[in-house]
C-alpha cells in the first residue's frame, strides 16, 4: 500500500512512500532477490501492493512462479507473501508456463535463474543444518 506524506516544501507537494511488507520466509526472500537482481528491480517494487510498470509486474509474476515451483509453497502461501490472493498467484504461474517454450530467450533466462536458486538453496539448507 501507498502512504501519502505531505512534504515541508510550501507548494504542498506530496510525497510517495512505498510500504514494503516484511517477508517472514527466508528462502522466498532469496527468491525474491534474485528476481529482482535479474531482472532490474527492487524487492519494494515486488512486494508494492499496487499496480505498477508491465516490466515489475512481470517480474512479480516470475518470483511468485519461483516460489510455488522451487520452494513448493501454495498458491495461498505465495499470495500471502506478495499481498496477492491465490487467484492471481494462479494466473501468474499459468503466464509464466505459457511463455516457457523450448529454446526461447525466456526458457533460457528462467532454466538460468532456476538452476542458481537451486543450488543457493540448497547451500543456504546446509549451511543452516551444520
């Protein structure tokens, strides 16, 4: 959600703050960052509660694929974590499918992406477990 914030300046210009909501889920957290590492945004902008550039958006919709497919969570659980509810953490997976055709640009940058989250994953459980 946006707070509105009223600035000192005399002409009564507003401020935009963006409320980012705190990910209580380690792993989705770097998720999180590495979605927005690849694809050039910040996790605020992720997280935002409102609508935002079709750049973010689909950003957005990769990380919440990210989660449900790598870390397993339900569709209930992504949208917790992004504000969303499990309806349109369901449409953003069935958009992300839908452009993983074989060999395409796209399929190559997600089987990337996928592969570094893996194996990070996985070295962040182990180190947790020693």
């Amino acid at each position: 959600m946006l707070g509105i914030v009223q600035d000192d300046r005399p002409s009564g210009h507003f401020e935009r703050r963006l409320r980012c909501r705190t990910v209580r889920d380690s792993a989705a957290a770097i998720v999180l960052d590495a979605v927005g590492a690849a694809c050039g945004v910040t996790r605020a902008e992720l997280l935002s509660g409102r609508r935002c550039s079709q750049e973010v958006a689909a950003s957005r919709q990769l990380a919440m694929y990210l989660v449900h497919v790598l870390l397993g969570r339900t569709y209930e659980q992504v949208g917790g974590i992004f504000g969303r509810d499990r309806t349109t953490v369901s449409y953003a997976c069935a958009r992300i499918e839908d452009r993983r055709d074989d060999h395409s640009p796209f399929e190559q940058q997600v089987a990337r992406l996928e592969d570094m989250l893996k194996a990070r994953l996985a070295g962040e459980a182990s180190r947790v477990a020693s």
